[in-house]
C-alpha cells in the first residue's frame, strides 16, 4: 500500500484528499499545524480516522516524517491574497521557502514524487486571452508571488530519481468539512443564503477559473498514479476550459439556483485587478486518468443544499471559523500563536 504525505490535511481542500485517497486505498500521513481546528468544521468528518496524524508546522517537518512516504502532496499554505497582507513575510516563509526545504528534505530522504499545491493565481491579470501554463507570470499579491517563487525553484528539482509536479489550481468551490467563505462561489452563496443579496464588491467583470475543491483532490491522484516522465518537472493548470466564468455570470447562475434574490454590484473594490482566463488543455491531454466530475452549476447547487442542511446564518457568515484571515487573526490576538505564527507552548 503506497504512503502518501498529505500537508496541510486538516484544510478545505486537504479532508477531501484525505477521504479520497484513503477510499482508493492509500495509506496516509497527515501533517498540518492546526489553524483551523474543530471550531472551524462546518460538520464533523473522520478526517483523522485511519491515518498517521504529525501535528507540525511545515517549517520543522524533519527527515524522519519522510520515511517510507512514496509521494508528498503538499498544501500546507497560508491559502491566499488577503492573509499576505497581515505580515508578507509569513507568506514568503510559509508557502516559499519551507516548500522549497521540504522538497529538498525529500530528495534527500529518497521520496520519488512531489507535487506542489499551486494556484492559477499567478497569472495576475491577463486579458481575454486564455493563458496555457507557457503564459507569462504576472502576479499581484504575496500569496501569488509566493507560489511563482516556489515553482521556479521546485521545478528544476525534478531528476531521474526525484519527480515533482505543480498543480496550478483555479480558485476552489464546494462543500468540505473545513468550509472557506472566503472563495468567490462559496461566498455569493453565502450572501444569497443569509441576506437573499448576491453581493459583488468587485464590477463583476473580472475573469476566474473555477475547479471543485474535489476536483482538485482528484489531480492530485492522477499525477501521483501518472508515470513519471509525463509529469516530472511540469505544472498543470487544473480546471476545465468550460469554467471559466465572469464573477457576474456566477452570480447570475447563484440568483438561478437560490430563487428570490437579487444581485448587488457595489463596485466598491473597483475592477479588481486579478483577472485571468486559463486554458486547461494540458491536464486534458497528458493526464486522461483526470476526470473533474463538477460544474459549476452542480457546485453551486452542493454548496447552497450544505449551507441549509448545516444551518449556515448570519452568525457563522459573519463569523471567523470559516475566513482564513479572521481566524489566524484571532489566533494571534488572543495570543495562541506568536507572531511568526509558531503555537505558544
Ligand atoms: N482553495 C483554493 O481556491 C486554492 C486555489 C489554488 C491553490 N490553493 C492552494 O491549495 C492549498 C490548500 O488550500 P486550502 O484552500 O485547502 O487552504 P486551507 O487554508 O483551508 O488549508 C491550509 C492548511 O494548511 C495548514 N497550514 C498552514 N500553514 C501551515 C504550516 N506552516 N505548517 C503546517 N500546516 C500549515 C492549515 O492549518 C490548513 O489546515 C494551499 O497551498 C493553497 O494555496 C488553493
């Protein structure tokens, strides 16, 4: 049975990978720090049930973790834009360089595959044009630049004995035990759920890829069962070319899902400046074992039915369980974490 190393298990896109793998038979380890503990679950799962748990900062992750591991699939991150803005620093040493010195302890440890958890954020802003993973890199904030640094120093990495992959993913929707509200699709549902007004603070017109967060999980397994040579030293942009939307045509389909709302563009955030249109033709071609069983539609229709069934209001949408930003907020307020984000002992 192959071991595969999971960081950042504990996350939104991480139970999911946890419950997928251990479905096809994987044993796994988890690593993960624990930001976003029992208090941040929407509902219970068994993530842990059935795998080895390391609860530790991917910074202090040690040879000794990676033994026997086959592949690590690594998503131990500070998971996007605004959390660069409480210290960039913390971004760049979180999802930069301990990315970087966790490959490096692999290949010294001898685990043949390593595949990054990147983001199709780093095209920034782009036009109309749909960007292939040979487009130019425009990234605008800490967090997208955090994972361009990564790449550029992962990829080289890969050799005959040593086989990493980038999975660029777009921006992630869907249900999971460890809910993001702060993801477009996730969000205007919430909005839709809680206030029947699908509010956009942007106007609407900016470019977004969207891919399940289950989705994601399943790239994951295609590039850890793909043979090496087709993956090594390569980034894949992970979506499909079908979903790209205009974040007014997703609020439009919310307001078709959720009857009786009414769309609100406030414009308050302006245009905002990540735009990007992706072509996933690549994923397509090389990794046909890559079958995303989601749309957008069927997402939204997941989200809005969890957000019934686990009662989703005003207090929890307004709350920190759910925003990354609020609860790393909150854990260093309150004092739990210093502020390079290590627990207090
Ligand atoms: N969700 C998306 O839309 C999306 C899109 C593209 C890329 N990604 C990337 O995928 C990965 C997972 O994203 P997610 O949405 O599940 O994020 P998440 O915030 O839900 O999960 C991240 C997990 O990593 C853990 N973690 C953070 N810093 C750590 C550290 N220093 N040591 C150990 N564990 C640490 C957290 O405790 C958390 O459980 C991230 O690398 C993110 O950048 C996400």
């Amino acid at each position: 049975m192959k071991k595969i190393l999971v960081t950042g298990y504990n996350g939104f896109i991480g139970t999911l990978l946890v419950k997928l793998l251990k479905e096809q038979g994987y044993s796994v380890v988890g690593l993960d720090t624990g930001f976003y503990g029992p208090e941040c679950a929407l509902f219970q799962a068994d993530t842990e049930k059935d795998i080895t748990i390391l609860k530790r900062d991917s910074r202090e992750a040690t040879e000794k973790d990676l033994e026997d591991i086959y592949a690590v699939c690594h998503l131990a991150a500070l998971s996007n834009d605004p959390l660069g803005k409480i210290n960039s620093d913390l971004t760049y040493d979180i999802n930069y360089k301990a990315s970087v010195e966790l490959a490096r302890l692999c290949k010294k440890a001898g685990v043949p595959k390593y595949i990054y958890s990147s983001s199709c954020s780093l095209y920034g802003k782009a036009g109309d044009e749909a960007l292939s993973e040979t487009a130019e890199f425009s990234p605008i904030t800490a967090y997208a630049k955090s994972k361009v640094m990564s790449e550029q120093e992962l990829l080289p990495m890969g050799d005959a004995d040593f086989c990493v992959t980038s999975l660029r993913n777009a921006t992630a929707y869907g249900l999971s035990p460890k809910l993001r509200l702060d993801l477009v699709v996730n969000d205007l549902v919430g909005w839709a759920v809680v206030t029947k007004k699908i509010k956009i603070m942007s106007d609407g017109t900016p470019w977004r890829p969207l891919v399940h967060a289950e989705d994601i999980a399943r790239a994951f397994i295609a590039v850890i069962e793909a043979p090496t040579e087709t993956v090594n030293k390569q980034a894949f942009n992970v979506g499909m070319d079908s979903e790209n939307f205009r974040v007014k045509e997703v609020a439009q389909m919310v307001g078709e899902v959720i009857p009786g709302c009414e769309i609100v563009i406030t414009g308050e955030h302006g245009s905002d400046s990540r735009s990007y249109r992706v072509d996933f033709g690549k994923i397509k071609k090389t990794l046909p074992n890559f079958k995303p069983q989601w749309t957008l539609k069927k997402g939204i229709e997941q989200v809005y039915e969890g957000y019934l069934k686990y009662k989703m209001d005003e207090e929890k949408f307004n709350g920190r369980y759910f925003v990354r930003l609020r609860q790393i907020q909150h854990l260093m307020d309150s004092g739990l974490v210093n502020s390079n984000l290590y627990w207090k002992k």
